[in-house]
C-alpha cells in the first residue's frame, strides 16, 4: 500500500484539498477519487459526517480513514464515555471504521491517541500565566502523555509513511510524559517566580463538575475532560504506544514551555 495523496477535513492552512461538512455521500465521492486517505479535523461529536465521508472513501476508492479521535485521553476508555459524551461519539465513528473495514479489504483506519494538546490553550490546563496560578489534581505525582501540534502533525505524517504498519489499530504518541508538579517546576523555572497552587481531591471534582455538566455547562464538561488527559492518560505502558514505531523523538518539556510562555 502507498499513500501519497491526502485529503484532510475541518481545517485549513495547508495545501491539501479542503471539503465542507454539508454534502451527501454522492456529492463527496468526486472530491475524494484519487485520493489515498483522509484525515479528519473535525469536531469529534460529528458523527453523521464522520460517516458519511467514510462511506464515501469506500466508493471513491480511499485506502485509509484517520478520524478526528486526536485529543485528551483514549475514546476506548468506559471511564471518558461516562464523564464526556463526545467519547462515545468518538467511539462510534471508529466502531464504524472497523466494520467498514472488514467489508472492504483495501479500506482501513488508524486513530491517533495524543493526549492533551499541550500547546494549544493554558486555561485548558488551568493554568494563567498572568496571574501565576496553577491548579493540581490530587498529589500532582500522576504521569500523563501530551502532545505539541508539530508532534502531532509528525505522527500523522508518518503513520501515512507507514500504512502497513499502522492499519486498523490505535497509535498512541506522545512529546514527553510528565506529571504535574514538574509541569508547575518548568513554570516556575522559566518564569524565574514561585506561583500560586491550589489543589483538588479529584473525586469531589469530578463529582462536582459532572453534576454542572449534567446541567449543561460547557465548561464543566471541558474540566472533566482535564481530569481525564490528566489522570488516565500514560501511554508508555499501553499496547499500540507507536513513538518508536512513527519515529518519533521526546521533546524537551523545558524547551517547549519557555516558548509558550514567550509566545503569551
């Protein structure tokens, strides 16, 4: 199998061929002939969608279906199905792929796990750098897996290198793996200030924010989803960890944290 043409769905900025999310199946075929795999941006919860470019690429004759099942823990996880829906939405869509898969011999999926983007917002960490402030679950000792953007784009790139290799499994990355505390001590480092802590029980936290959850509250469910690439997130012990697999280097946690807080 070779893959050399990609089309990717949900974002922009590169020279790929973009699609919008509103054409039916039909309509969607033209745009994907002579391509050999999709990777898909878009929101996790857009199933129908998910579906409908899937069943397309087997029309069109695409080799491979990378789903939007990137982010902050394993959508496989009964745990992360209970606390935010969007992994069960997540896990249909693969579910999906998988049964596609087994009816079309030349069709096949790899989701890629990356824990939580860990350059992409630090109020999603509960982190403010302005006021210095850091929010710890529990002892702050539990490691976890996380991923910059540019590993991630890596990963995906190699995995599109490595079709064989990475066909219908789960590819789990990471740039480091690290804990909380150390996280607060590269701020500390780098910022050259002790900060503020507050810590949580992470039991009554999630109690207390699944119930605001419940209740609608969008950034209650954003917590849990925290929680969960906090907790329930190390990689390097799973089956299906693929750094060495993808090629892929740890980066430097200090490195990476001087340039975010440079760059905010």
């Amino acid at each position: 199998m070779s893959i050399k043409n990609v089309v990717l769905v949900g974002a922009d900025g590169v020279q790929v061929k973009l699609l919008s999310d509103d054409f039916s199946i039909d309509e969607l075929v033209p745009a994907l002939q002579d391509q050999d795999a999709i990777v898909s941006t878009v929101y996790g919860a857009q199933v129908d969608l998910q579906k409908r470019l899937a069943d397309a690429a087997i029309k069109a004759g695409v080799k491979r279906f990378i789903p939007s099942d990137f982010g902050s823990c394993d959508s496989q996880s009964k745990r992360a199905m209970e606390l935010a829906p969007i992994y069960i939405a997540k896990s249909e869509v693969r579910d999906y792929l998988e049964k596609l898969a087994k009816e079309n011999s030349g069709f096949s999926w790899t989701s890629l796990v990356c824990g939580h983007f860990f350059d992409w917002d630090l109020g999603f960490f509960h982190i403010d750098l302005k006021a210095k402030s850091f929010e710890i679950l529990d002892d702050g000792e539990v490691y976890w897996s996380t991923s910059t953007f540019a590993q991630i784009g890596k990963a995906t790139a190699a995995i599109l290198q490595k079709p064989e290799e990475t066909k219908n499994r789960f590819a789990y990355i990471q740039s480091f793996r690290i804990n909380q505390n150390q996280l607060l001590k590269a701020f500390e480092k780098t910022t050259g200030e002790s900060w503020n802590v507050k810590k949580y029980d992470s039991s009554d936290y999630v109690k207390e924010r699944k119930a605001k959850a419940d209740g609608g509250e969008k950034s209650a469910v954003e917590d849990l989803v925290w929680v969960l690439g906090t907790l329930e997130a190390d990689w390097e012990a799973r089956e299906g960890y693929a750094n060495d697999l993808l090629g892929l280097k740890q980066e430097n946690l200090e490195e990476v944290v001087a340039r975010i807080v440079k760059n905010n």
